[in-house]
C-alpha cells in the first residue's frame, strides 16, 4: 500500500491502516523514514486535533488500571479514545513485555477505543522514541483524546509534557509529604495530579495525602500556562470511578482556559518547532552510523583505549570529518 492510499485510510477510520500507520512511523529503517515522512505530510492535510493528556507515574500506581476506568468514561460520553502505552524494554534485546494492552481488557474491546503498546527501547523520558509521530497518526484518525501513558521511572520523567497538551501525574496513597510536593523535575510540570486508589482502606489516607500535595503545589511558582485554581490536587479511584468525572471537568477547565488565552496555538507551535529540533538531532546522529564513519570512529576509540590520543581530541576530530565541505 502507498502513502497516499494508507494516508486515505487512516483519515477514514481504517483501523488495519492506523496500526499500520504507526508500525510504519516507528520503524527505523531508511526508506520506511521516508515513506513516514511523506504518509505524515498527507496525515497533516486532514487538519483535526485531538486533547492529547500525558499521564505518569511511579510503577504501581494504577496508571493502567486508571486509563481503562477514564478511557470507558470517555466513550460512554461519545468520545473517541486513543491509548499510547510506553512499556519499559530489555536493556538486552531491547524487547518489551509490553503488557499494558493486556491490562486494557474492557477498554480494547470498545469499538471507539485504539490501544497501541510500544516499546521504550534506549529512549528515556519515559516515552518511545516515535510517540510524537505516533499521537498525529491518531489525530488523524479522527480521535478524540489521546492518552499517552508513560513507563514511569520517577521524577525525571518529563519528555511526555513536551508531546502533550494536558500533563496528569498520578500518585499514590502514602507517597510522600509537602517536601515530596517542592522537589524541582516532573512535579513543576504537572498541570493536574490525581491521588488514585482512593477507595476502602486507603481513601482516608489518599485523602490525607491529596491535601498534602494541594498544600505542596501553593508553593511553586505560577506558570504563565496556569489557569486560576491549577496546577490542582484531586483524588480518585480507578477502582470504583469515583472522582473520573471531576477530574475529566478540570482538564477541560484547563484546555479550554488555554485556548481562550491563545496558549494552546503556542503550546502546538513549541512542541512542532522542538519536534523539528529533536529530528534534526536524531538526524545528525545516525550520520555515525555510516560505515565510513564507523570505521573511524573504531579508529580514533582504539588510540583513545592506548592513551595515544584524549577522548575530547578524538571527539572533536571526529566531528570535524562530518563536516560538509560545501
């Protein structure tokens, strides 16, 4: 199937052709680069925009179970609901259990819902190295909401606000304290955290541990993208659904205020200009990879492992061989 046809499809709802889409977007061969840049320019035609929300966490807390409970919710409203699960993988084989689909029992069974689960390979930031190109494939597809789960690796994990328009960051019970709340990293990025597992034994404590953070978050500095009242603490369970709608109602609350104040356009316009910087990058960097620069690149590494030559020397000379002489 060409590009164009493909691009048809996804733009039609084929599903067959979103999972090929983005099989096709994540690959890193050569040529499926360059077909993925042709299908994403054809993708970019149909104009639609979807509520992309970042959701992260530490492992454990429910991100999974959440997402299906919220992702139901969606649909039952007549929403239609994309699920971009990034699995950790081997640092080995660089494989990935990638078990999150199989967490999403009700939800993959929905007919308005797409769960697409994705290894992390080397990529950190808790997100794959493709999700940018992955969420404008659904967008295209006509969704609704993309939910972009993270893999959850802590307080660094903070590349999914740069893919995102809403960032949620789901705790637990008993996960900290007010000091927990000021530490600079993924807490200053967050626009709405959700205490999860609020139900039975744990509800008075994720109770107690919400008004901790609310309390946490009074004390970082306002952001100019923060509507009055955020970034907001609320509770939920994943469990019973209690609390889904409320917060549902202030991640609107928050993309609607931004659009009003012309920050959503921005937001989108930083994103695609750091999204054309991160290629570029990526770009430069698979340069390395050609054989003729492999060679020397073996070259210079073995006189740096003698101690003939620094490892900043050998650096710096190889760089300069990348140089275009144009």
């Amino acid at each position: 199937m060409d590009t164009d046809e493909l691009a048809k499809r996804v733009i039609a709802g084929d599903r067959r052709a979103l999972a090929r889409a983005i099989t096709l977007v994540e690959s890193a061969r050569g040529d499926h680069r360059e077909q993925a840049a042709r299908l994403l320019e054809r993708l970019a035609s149909s104009g639609r925009e979807a509520l992309r929300i970042g959701l992260s966490g530490t492992p454990g807390v429910g991100k999974s179970t959440f997402i299906e409970s919220f992702g139901l919710m969606l649909i039952g409203r007549g929403l239609k609901v994309a699920v971009l699960a990034v699995d950790p993988s081997s640092t080995r084989s660089g494989g990935s259990i990638l078990g999150d689909k199989t967490r999403m029992e009700r939800l993959s069974r929905e007919k308005n819902a797409f769960i697409r689960p994705s290894p992390s390979q080397t990529q950190l930031g808790g997100v794959a190295r493709r999700s940018r190109e992955a969420v404008a494939v659904c967008e295209a597809a006509g969704f609704d909401v993309v939910l972009i789960e993270t893999v959850g690796v802590g307080q660094s994990e903070t590349m999914v606000a740069a893919i995102s328009d809403l960032f949620v960051l789901l705790l637990a019970p008993a996960g900290g304290d007010e000091l927990q709340g000021v530490k600079r990293g993924i807490m200053e990025i967050a626009d709405l955290i959700l205490v999860n597992k609020a139900d039975g034994d744990l509800k008075a404590q994720a109770m107690r541990t919400c008004a901790d953070y609310a309390g946490a978050l009074r004390l970082l500095r306002q952001r100019p993208q923060d509507a009055p009242g955020f970034p907001r603490a609320l509770v939920v369970s994943a469990l019973t659904g209690e609390g889904r709608e409320t917060a549902w109602e202030a991640m609107q609350e928050l993309a609607n205020w931004r659009k009003s104040n012309s920050l959503w356009r921005k937001n989108r316009r930083d994103q695609a200009r750091s999204w054309f910087e991160e290629e570029l990058r990526l770009g430069l960097l698979a340069r390395l990879d050609a054989p003729e620069i492999q060679a020397r690149k073996q070259a210079l590494a073995a006189r740096v492992t003698e101690g003939g030559l620094s490892p900043v020397a050998a650096a710096q000379e190889l760089l300069a061989g990348l140089k275009n002489p144009e």
